[in-house]
C-alpha cells in the first residue's frame, strides 16, 4: 500500500464509515455489493486500491470522516453501546457496538503509526510529539 493509497483508506474508508455501519447499518455499499465474510476476503490487490492526490485532499477526507464518526456517535443512543451486539459485514463474531468502536480507534491508530514510519524512512522530519502530541 502506498502512502496516498493509505492516506485514502483512512480517510474515506476510516472510523467514519465504519462507525455510521456499525451505528446505523448504512455501510455505503452499492446494494449489488455481497457484504458476507467470505466475499470480503476476496479485496482488489493493492495496485487497485483508490489513492489520494494531495495533501490538501486527505486533510478534506479526513475531516469529513471524523465529522460522520462524531455525527453517528452522537446520534445513537448511550443504551446501545453496550447493549447492541452486531456481526461485521466482513465476519467475526458477534460484538457489542462499543466493542467494535473501540477497534476502529485501534485500527485507524495502527495506521496512523504505518504512516509515521513511511514518513520517518522517507527521511521527513517527524519526531514521537508528530505521533502521539506534546
């Protein structure tokens, strides 16, 4: 995956949407679209995967995602996050909501990491306070 090829899938297939699927059972997938986990496991290699231009680009993408993630968590209902139990379209077992918000925040987090370390061995100046804040 390259980096504009990651910077595309956490900002336009991040936390957000993830979290609007889990939240609402809107995954934005065309209704064509098999969402069982044996179909997910057939995804495009990575030369085919959606790529950002820009910097400017991501930034927009990226915070229209975290606007639907905050959206979609603010308009659900505080019972649910523990009690709604749901299956990933791409399979799993069955996990509460909160459950699996809190592993879209763990995945988006791994990426943010991958990204840091293109951009270390890219020789860009990016220190652990670029990673984790001051």
């Amino acid at each position: 995956m390259t980096m504009g090829q990651l910077l595309m899938h956490c900002a336009n297939y991040g936390c957000g949407k993830a979290v609007q699927g889990f939240t609402t059972g809107d995954w934005g997938f065309p209704e064509s679209a098999e969402t069982d986990s044996e179909s997910a496991e057939h995804m495009p290699s990575a030369v085919m995967l959606p790529c950002v231009d820009t910097v400017e680009e991501a930034l927009s993408l990226l915070e229209g995602d975290r606007e639907l993630a905050k959206r979609c968590i603010s308009e659900t209902d505080d019972t649910e996050f523990l009690s709604k139990k749901i299956i990933a379209p791409w399979g799993g077992p069955e996990t509460f909501l909160l459950q699996h918000l809190l592993l879209m925040i763990a995945h988006l987090s791994q990426h943010k990491g991958q990204l840091f370390y293109y951009l270390k061995l890219m020789g860009k100046d990016v220190s652990t306070t670029d990673l984790w804040g001051d």
